[in-house]
C-alpha cells in the first residue's frame, strides 16, 4: 500500500505502509516499516516517528531560546502532543492548547508517542475552534504562540492574525507552519505577509521532513522584540535535557537563505 503526497500537477511522492492503525474523520494513523507510524490529516502527511524530532524539536525550541523568559505558551492544533511533549524539556512553563479536531487527540493515542504530553499538569487541552478560544483568552496572555497546521489556517483571514497578537505579551513570539518554499511559495509567502503585519521581525526557518513531498518544509517566526540569531539564549539552547536533534547551531544555521531566494522574499522578511 502506497501513500501519496502531491503537489498539484508538478510533483508526486509516495511512501509505502503497511497497516491502517486508525482512521476516524480526517485523522489516519498508518504503519510502516521504515518510516515507523505516520500521522496524516486528511491529504497531508504530518510526520513519522523518525522525523518527529527534526520538526517539533526545531520548531518548539527555536521559539522557546528565542524568548528571553517564556513562561506560557499557547499551541494552535496541538493536539496530538508532539509540541507539548517538546515544550515540557523546558522547567515552569505552562502549555495550553487548542485543538479543533477532536479526532486528532485520539490519533495522537494511536501514534502512542507524546499523548502522554497532554495528561501532565502542566498542559490544559481546550477541544474547539481556535478563533473562538483566541477570542476569549486574555489579552497578553502568552510569551509564545505556535500554529502547528498549515493547512488549517488561512493566511488571509487579518482578524485571526490579530486575536493572536491580542493575547501575545509585550515581548511576544510567535511561529507558524509556513509550507514549502520549493511546491508552494505563494502560501510559504501568505505566512509570511501575515507576520509582517503584526511584527517587528520575521524571519523563516526551516525543518527536513521525511514524509513531505521534496523534504524541504518550513516555518516562519514572527517577533515583537527578540530576535532569533542575536538574542539566542545559548544555555537554555544547549544545556536543556533531552534534544534529540536541536543544538543552538542548528537553531542559527536553519534561518540561513540562499541569495536568490531572499531576493525573492525580501519584502516579506524583516530582519
């Protein structure tokens, strides 16, 4: 059995598995030898057990040694407990999430990797729409945001962009799922655009992937006062237990752009 991932007319891979472990409404388990179980959302692949750390572990950590102190964060579709299991290797930190697909909580018991993450006391889990749970959160509520779907957000959507910099601290992060530059700029660049209007920097990153068409995946940071590469904090980035694949290295290599490609996004950058 062969799953496919596609990008339009323009490329097409495919992944062999093994099993159907679980499926209800849009969220799929599926087992496969080589890549371990694999998370998928309706067409789209999430990650495997082998890459799992190459994505959470850069996109958690890039965010929590960027911010000087981070004390609450907020993660938008996190349901599946990769990015709470990431963000529980840092002391006193308190997660909420806000996942609007229930389904999703229980594949995360079917990947059996991080549902544990969201039964620990320092996770609160909230079940619905994340515009309405932004819409009643408090107003600078969190050091830290994180928008763990691309595919769920719309990037257009300028009133949900600003509910997030509503309850965002004076000092506030956020980092967001920002596709591919390689099958999709022009919503890689809608990330972007949507950051540039709240934020005083933005800058994109980027994560290897396994199950992803091309490998090539990224994320785009949006900060009100920290930046990424110059105010990393150093200690927390290399003395925290448990990194499996981030170091600070990779966190200031992985923000590093080809010229042409920084030519092509200039205008969305601030840096």
């Amino acid at each position: 059995m062969w799953l496919t991932q596609e990008a339009g007319d323009i490329a097409k891979s495919e992944y062999g598995v093994k099993e159907t472990i679980f499926e209800k409404g849009a969220a799929k388990v599926y087992g496969s030898g080589y890549f371990g179980k694999i998370l998928v959302r309706g067409e789209n692949t999430l990650y495997c057990e082998h890459d799992s750390a190459m994505r959470h572990e850069v996109m958690a950590h890039t965010a929590m040694c960027t911010h000087e102190e981070p004390a609450r964060v907020l993660v938008i579709d996190g349901g599946d407990g990769a990015l709470a299991y990431e963000l529980l290797k840092h002391k006193g930190v308190e997660i909420e999430i806000v996942e609007r697909d229930a389904d999703m909580v229980e594949a995360a018991s079917a990947m059996g990797l991080y549902a544990g993450a969201l039964e620990d006391d320092r996770v609160a889990l909230s079940v619905m729409d994340p515009g309405e749970f932004l819409a009643a959160a408090d107003e600078g509520r969190y050091d830290i945001v994180l928008i763990n779907r691309f595919e769920d957000i719309d990037f257009g959507d300028s009133a949900f962009f600003a509910k997030i910099a509503a309850v965002l601290s004076e000092k506030g992060v956020v980092v967001s799922d920002a596709s591919s530059q390689l099958f999709d700029m022009a919503g890689h660049k809608a990330t972007l655009s949507a950051l540039c209007e709240e934020y005083k920097i933005v800058m994109p990153f980027c994560y290897t992937s396994m199950v992803r068409l091309g490998g090539e995946r990224w994320l785009a940071m949006g900060s009100r006062f920290f930046h990424p590469t110059a105010d990393i904090n150093l200690q927390r980035a290399d003395l925290t237990d448990g990194f499996e694949y981030y170091n600070s290295d990779l966190h200031i290599a992985r923000f590093a752009l080809p010229t042409s490609t920084f030519e092509n996004l200039k205008e969305y950058i601030k840096r």
